[in-house]
C-alpha cells in the first residue's frame, strides 16, 4: 500500500483583496521550507488563483481553486467549471 503525503491546507474565501491575497500567500510561502513528508497548500478565491500562482510559481507551496464543479463547463451557482482550474496547473 502506498504511504499517502499528508496536506496542509488553507483558504480564505473573498475576505481579502488582489494585495492581501498575494500578501498573505507571499508570507505562508516564505514561513514553509519544502519537505519531503507533507505538502502546504492554499486555495484563494478563483478570482485570484492565477495571480497567487504566479507569485508562488518557484516555491514550496502548491496553489488550489476553491468550489470547482466538475460537471460541463457552463453556467452553474456557486463553483468555477474545471476549466478555470486548468490555468493554475
């Protein structure tokens, strides 16, 4: 069986602007040295995940999108399609 990497994990819905947004991530980024044993994650609003991506690109943290719906893309309450998640991969 294979060992699974545990993950830590944070969001932070729409409490934050562009600049508290990417401040915030900036900082959990910084704090986190890379280990082999777990992964940190955040999950902005999808509203900011590509500019949070961008910020982190060559560090430790990975970076999410919150409320995908994984249905058709299209119109839907509440979620982005998948597809809006792809450009953060």
């Amino acid at each position: 069986m294979n060992k699974r990497t545990p993950i830590l994990a944070g969001n932070w819905k729409m409490n934050l602007s562009l600049a508290q947004a990417l401040d915030l991530a900036r900082a959990v980024d910084a704090s986190w040295t890379k280990r082999d044993d777990r992964e940190v994650w955040v999950f902005p609003p999808a509203l900011y995940a590509v500019p949070v991506a961008q910020a982190l690109a060559n560090g430790p943290v990975r970076v999410g999108v919150q409320n995908i719906f994984v249905g058709p893309a299209g119109k839907q309450a509440g979620g982005e399609d998948n597809l809006t998640a792809v450009v953060c991969d």
